[in-house]
C-alpha cells in the first residue's frame, strides 16, 4: 500500500509540477498577479508530494518489501539498517528519486524564503524550477519507475554488495546531488534574468549563495568519494580521472568560476552576459555528468545501447536544457547592459583571469572525458584517455591558476598600480621560493613535483594571510587599530582566506603524496620483521600473527603488524581480508596509522605455500591534507555564505524597488 | 542495477594489483615497469592500468611487460610491443598521432580562444577606450577645432 502511495504522489507532483512551470511563467509574462502567485503554494506542494514518494520509497527499503522490484534486486534483509536505508538511493532509480527531491527542495526553499525578490521573478524562477522538474519526474515516472511491483514475491534481496555497505560511500551521493541540483538555481535565476532582460546587483546577491551552497556540497561530495576510495579500494589511489569522477568535478570546477563572476556582477555591474552563460553551462555540466553517470555511455557504448530508451530520454532533457538556454541566451545576451570601466591591472581582469582558467581546465576534463567516444564514433579508433593523460593536460592550468592567485586577490578594483599592490607579497614570495628550493635541494632524485607543489602551496597559504593583513593595514598602523579591523572586516573576506588557503593545503597534499610515496610489496612470515622507507624516516614493521574469525556477515582473515619508529612502537594495525558470504565477494580492508605528516598504510594478501602472506605497505606523506584542504575550503564557503550582506540582501532590492515610482 | 554491479566489482575487487612473485629483482628495472604499467590499461577492467588492477589478464599483461623490460627492451619498445598486440586502446595516455592531435591540443587552443575573447573584452572597457557619445564628440570635435 505504502508503495502505492509513493507512486501516486509521484504521479500527483507531476501534475503540480506542469501547472507551476505554465500558469506563472504566463502570468510573469501578462502581469497577472494572481497566476504568478500560485508558483508559491505550487512549489511548495510539490516538494510535500516528492518528499512523501521518498518517504515510501525509503520505508519499503527499511521494512525490505520484496514485492518491490527495486528493493529485491538493490537491498538484502541481512542488510545493516543504516545501509537498507542508504541503499534507497544507491540504484538507479531512487538516485533520480533523490535527484527530483533536492531539486524541488531547492524551490520551495526560494518560494519560501523568497519574500524579497519580485515578484515577476520569483515566478520566473520558479516556472523554470518546474520545468526541469517535469523533465526529471517524467524521466522516473515513464522509463524509471521505483514503485513497480512484482507478482511472485522472492523471499530475499539479491543486493548485497559489501563495498557499498560503507558510510563513506553511503552519503556521498546526497552531497554531490546537493551540489549538482543546487546549479539548477543558479540556472533557472539565469534563465529568468534573459527573459526578464535584466541582471543586476541584486540579482548576483541573489544567485551567488545558491551557487555557494551548490559549490560547498560538491566539494564535500568529491572529497567523501576520493576519501572513500583512498581507504576501501586496497591501494590508496585518491582520484582516477574516471568519467563518473570527472562528471562531479566539471560542474565543481565551472561553479568555481561562475562564484568568482558572480562577485564582479554584484560588486561592479559588469561582467554579466558571461555570469549568466556561466551559470547555463555549470548546471549544463551537471546535466551531463547525471548523463554520464545514468546512461553509461562513456563506459562503453554497449551499456548505452543496452538501455536506449533511458539514454535517449537524458539527452533529450540535456537537448532542451542546454539547447534551449543557449538558444535565449543568444537572442537575449545583447539586452543586458554592463556598466563597469577597469583597467588592464585590476580585481576584474584577474577574475577573468580566473574565469579563463577554470572554465579552459573544464573543458580539457570534458574533451578528456568523451574523447573516446567521439574518436570511436567519428574516426573509428577505439582508444582509452586515462590519468597520465588528465595529469599532463590539467595539471598546468592548476599550477598558473595558483601562480596567479595570491596576486589577483590583492589587487583593488578597477585600476591597479601592480607594483604597489604586490609589493607586500614580494616576501610570500621569497619564502615560497625558498621552501622549494630547500626541498629541492634535500630531496633525493631531481623531479620538480614536490619543489613546485611546495613553493605552490606556500604561496598559496602565506598569501591568503598576507591579503588579510593588507586588509588590516598590518605593521601600517598600530596594533590594536589592525585587531579592531580585524573584527570588522565581513565574514566573506575570511571566507575568501579559508577557500583560497584550503587549495594551498590541498596541493601540497597532491604533490608531496605523487612525489613521495614509497611503496613495499613482500611475502612476510609471521614473526618477521621488516623494513619500510618512507620519504625521510624508515618504518620497522613486525608481522605479529594471523587469525580467522567470522564477523556478521562475512569471514575475514586478520593479519596484525605492529608498527615500530627507531625501536618504539607507534601503532598496532590491523588489515583484514573479508569473504562476504551471501555474494562470496572478497574484499580488503586496508589498516592505517594516520598521521600529519604521513600515514602508513598496510594490507594483506594472500596465504603463500610457504606459509607466509602476500604483505603490501605504504607511506603516504601529507595525504590527508588533499581531504584537510578540501575541507577547509569548503569552511571557506560556509563563512562566505553567512556573511551579513546575504542576511541582508532583503532589503536591497526592494527599497531600490519602492524609491523608484511605479513604471 | 546488474550492469553497475559488475561494474563496481570490475573498478573495486580490491586485493592485489602487483604480486611479490612478480616484482624484479632489480628495483631499477622494477621501478621502471612500474612506470610502464601505469600508461597501461586493463583490457576488462574500467578504467584502471594494470598496475593498479588484480584481474588475471592485468597480470599476465605486466609479467609480459616484465619480461620485455628483463630482455632489454626501452619503455617506449615495451609499450609499442603490447600495443602492436593489444591495439591503442590499451593506453592511457593517447598517441599524439592522427585525429588525436584534436585532443591534445584542445586544451592550449581553447586557451588562446578565451585568452583573446578575455584581452579583447578587457581592452574594450578601459577608462579610456570607452567610445565618447555624439554629444561628447561633438564638442569635442568643436573644442579641437577652435
């Protein structure tokens, strides 16, 4: 019954949904009141009927009903709770469930907190919201539906697969949904500012903690899914350049960019016409990675052609999305006037230096991406582009990205004197260089990786507190007139600090993890000692013994080695190797003594005939400071986002409204 | 579902990508097999080169690139060697041949495009580039004049 009611309120936010993308978007357009009003109740509405669809949906995974197709081949009554529950969204189906119920989340959040945006706008807004929502619902509802029953019941689930029972994995999809559907705000804002041909101020104040918010989930959602593949996978890789990887991080990299245009709209006027394309292609990015990742087509051509009819119907939604956005932005764009004047030097151009950067970098990601399948198609070549190809092609526009930084976020709107501006970074500078060089000159062998990844890093961390301190007139003025600066500046010049300085740690992870990784693979017998070189200290590890025991619903084989440093014991680990029983999957779980500087990273293999075991272990120097980094950028986001002028920004726009008579 | 639970056994059937029985004994050539392996692909695999891949063929691919290496073969000879039999799609890092160049250098390409799209944009908006309005001109034109 339960599952019935899911299905009907599915079906029933459909409906509400095509009223709500119609009935406002005419009444915007006749400047009928009370058709733009019903956008409020409507959205509202259907994210009630949503929300409830999921809430069946979830009970039936919760309650395991294997009369449900989707819960007898995704879920398992030997199921942990926690992961019966995750496991609504960890299939096709439910994730575009999830999908829709983010997305019309996200409206009824502007419906509801929207008292002041105009009201032509919010209807827009809304209309366009809906719009996208009855492709989605009619996606799930016709070629997807969760709800579909079966006549002959089995007695268990056939879904149990034991790497997906891992919390890591369980909740980074939500984020990276909350990311991904967030840019739709930002796009139905745009979408609304072409019809209405006019994007101001008050417009950028309204998209920019949208694309914020959407920018800090897919953060955390990559980070998560990178964190959980550096533990679970067994060999301590944290990114593979794999399409589905690469669809998250293409929305996340244009997000990036279309925050940095979106401070030039609201501070400066200008620069509007390429916020607004920004912010088509950002959601347009998500779009396609949602197609990538759905219809399988970058995996092989096969997965697509084994299930046209889901693949046919994402591309037509990304046809008309994209193409029909693009479409007004060309007939539109020319209406929308800037108004800023800069300089060749000036906060401007360094954000579209910016701008440039990230948006080439996504684009080498998206060529990178469906180069394969293009070349198959169009020349017949079947080839593969994996990470040395991402590595090399990416990689410099990070490295001139981050060279740039420091120097364009001191620099003052409009015009700048350079010389002025970066002299109080010219010794950030000298110490970076001579990290480098001091790593350069220690370190073993002659590869640039971890002397650039340091200087890099440095630059990054040292400028973003130096820009503070310019801010503060530090050394300028007396002490304690730069500490009550310090308690004035907005929350956002903080938050620029975190994020910018959050990419300087996440670097130097990068790099010192790429340059000095050791690794030893051996057949070790119990009561053995042996040796691992790290970087700059050598580890003694002591092969301690073996034992077998049964967990809950696997057998796992436990090696335990106790780690020693100059004859002290640091740490005991654990690596265990685990046959879930139902699937007779084998699986590794990697032991770890994290630290700052490095973890030690241990896993065991399998038995050898002369009775020793297959023993891989690692040191991975500053490797937790990829995920640190990430986090602290995403803390930079979050102090931005609640900066004053957000809580605020109510006001703005309609006292401007009410000082203005009526048209 | 069933597709992406082979695919996820593909990517993650986690245990062992190189085996000890495997490793050289010279960790010269050792070390530079493990550069070799990682430009190239595991055939069945998703994704994933053969050094970091524990499917059976992976491993008969990286004895192979082993016994290249041991034979005195150059990296580039070993990886031709493999993809003579394997064809291109075995490597990672695509040949910059043919169609290909496209795609290596789209990257620098759209740089320039967006570089000058950028400058030009820039340029157009300076104090002093700003066009002057008819009336500016024309008293402009009249100040010069007299």
């Amino acid at each position: 019954m339960t599952a019935e009611i899911g299905h009907f309120s599915l079906i029933l936010a459909f409906c509400v949904a095509i009223v709500q993308m119609i009935i406002p978007m005419i009444g915007a357009q006749k400047g009928w009141g009370s058709w733009m009003d019903i956008a409020i109740p409507a959205a509202i509405t259907q994210f009630m009927l949503t929300a409830l669809s999921f809430a069946a949906l979830m009970y039936a995974f919760a309650v395991s009903d294997f009369s449900l197709q989707l819960v007898v081949n995704n879920s398992h009554s030997a199921k942990p709770m926690l992961y019966k529950l995750t496991g609504t969204w960890g299939n096709h189906e439910g994730s575009l469930l999830l999908w829709v119920l983010i997305l019309t989340l996200f409206g009824s959040m502007v419906a509801f907190f929207g008292q002041n945006l105009t009201q032509a706008l919010k209807a827009r807004v809304l209309s366009i919201q809906s719009a996208i929502a009855v492709a989605f619902l009619a996606f799930l509802l016709f070629t997807s539906n969760p709800f579909l029953r079966l006549a002959f019941p089995p007695l268990d689930g056939q879904g149990l697969n034991p790497l997906l029972q891992d919390a890591g994995l369980a909740f980074h999809p939500p984020f990276l949904y909350l990311g991904y559907v967030g840019l739709s705000m930002s796009f139905s804002f745009a979408v609304a500012a072409l019809i209405e041909g006019q994007v101001d101020a008050a417009w950028a104040r309204w998209v920019r903690p949208w694309t914020l918010a959407a920018w800090i989930f897919l953060t955390i959602g990559i980070a998560l899914g990178s964190w959980w593949a550096y533990y679970e996978l067994g060999w301590g890789g944290w990114w593979f350049w794999d399409p589905v990887e690469n669809a998250s991080f293409m929305p996340w990299l244009i997000a990036g960019a279309l925050l940095h245009s979106a401070i030039v709209v609201e501070k400066r006027e200008s620069l509007k016409t390429w916020t607004i394309l920004l912010a088509i292609l950002a959601f347009s990015f998500s779009l396609i990675g949602t197609f990538i990742v759905r219809s399988g087509v970058i995996t092989s051509v096969h997965a697509f052609a084994e299930d046209p009819e889901r693949g046919v119907f994402i591309l037509a939604i990304l046809a008309v999305a994209i193409g029909g956005s693009l479409t007004l932005f060309a007939a539109r764009a020319s209406n929308l006037h800037s108004k800023g004047v800069f300089s060749l030097v000036s906060r401007e151009s360094a954000l579209i230096t910016n701008n440039i950067l990230l948006v080439v970098a996504a684009f080498v990601v998206f060529v990178g991406t469906v180069w394969p399948l293009v070349s198959e198609m169009a020349f017949g070549r079947k080839l593969s582009v994996g990470a040395p190809f991402f590595d090399l092609a990416f990689t410099p526009f990070m490295v001139v990205l981050a060279m740039v930084l420091p120097i364009g976020a001191v620099l003052p709107w409009k015009r700048a004197d350079l010389k002025r501006a970066i002299r109080p970074l010219w010794g950030v500078m000298a110490v970076s260089v001579a990290l480098g060089a001091l790593v350069l000159v220690v370190q073993t062998g002659t590869r640039m990786m971890a002397p650039i990844g340091l200087t890099l890093a440095t630059w990054l961390v040292l400028g973003a507190l130096a820009d503070i301190g310019i801010r503060v007139k530090l050394g300028k003025t007396s002490a304690a007139e730069s500490l009550r600066r310090v308690r004035n500046l907005p929350r956002s010049e903080f938050g620029k600090m975190f994020a910018h300085m959050g990419l300087g740690l996440m670097i130097f992870g990068v790099a010192a993890i790429t340059a000095w990784e050791t690794e030893d693979i051996r057949i070790a017998k119990p009561g053995e000692s042996f040796e691992i070189k790290g970087a700059w200290s050598t580890y003694e590890i002591r092969f301690d013994g073996v034992n077998s025991f049964d967990g809950p619903n696997y057998r796992a084989t436990q090696g335990e080695f106790t780690v020693l440093s100059n004859g002290r014991e640091i740490s005991v680990l654990r690596p265990e190797k685990r046959v879930y029983t139902v699937s007779g999957m084998p699986t590794t779980e990697a032991a770890m003594d994290i630290g700052i500087t490095r973890d030690v990273y241990l896993v065991i293999g399998d038995p050898q005939d002369n009775g020793g075991w297959a023993v891989r272990s690692y040191v991975k120097p500053f490797v937790n400071w990829i995920w640190f980094g990430a986090t602290v950028m995403a803390l930079g986001g979050v102090l931005s986002l609640t900066d004053r002028r957000y809580r605020v920004a109510a006001g703005a726009r309609r006292k401007r409204r009410q000082a203005v008579p009526a048209e | 579902m069933k597709r992406y639970l082979i695919l996820f056994l593909m990517i993650a059937t986690p245990l062992w990508a190189v085996q000890p029985d495997e490793v050289l004994p010279d960790p010269v050539l050792e070390a530079r097999a493990r550069v070799v392996s990682r430009e190239l692909r595991c055939l069945v695999c998703r994704n994933e080169s053969i050094d970091d891949s524990n499917a059976e063929l992976a491993r008969d691919l990286r004895l192979l690139v082993r016994e290249r290496i041991v034979a005195g073969d150059s990296n580039e000879q070993t990886i031709a060697f493999i993809v003579d039999r394997y064809g291109e799609y075995v490597l990672l890092k695509p040949k910059t041949t043919g169609s290909n160049l496209l795609l290596w250098a789209s990257g620098p390409i759209m740089l320039l495009i967006a570089g000058w799209i950028g400058f030009a944009f820039v340029r157009k908006r300076r104090p002093d580039a700003q066009d002057l309005s008819k009336a500016e001109q024309a008293r402009l034109d009249k100040l010069l004049s007299e």
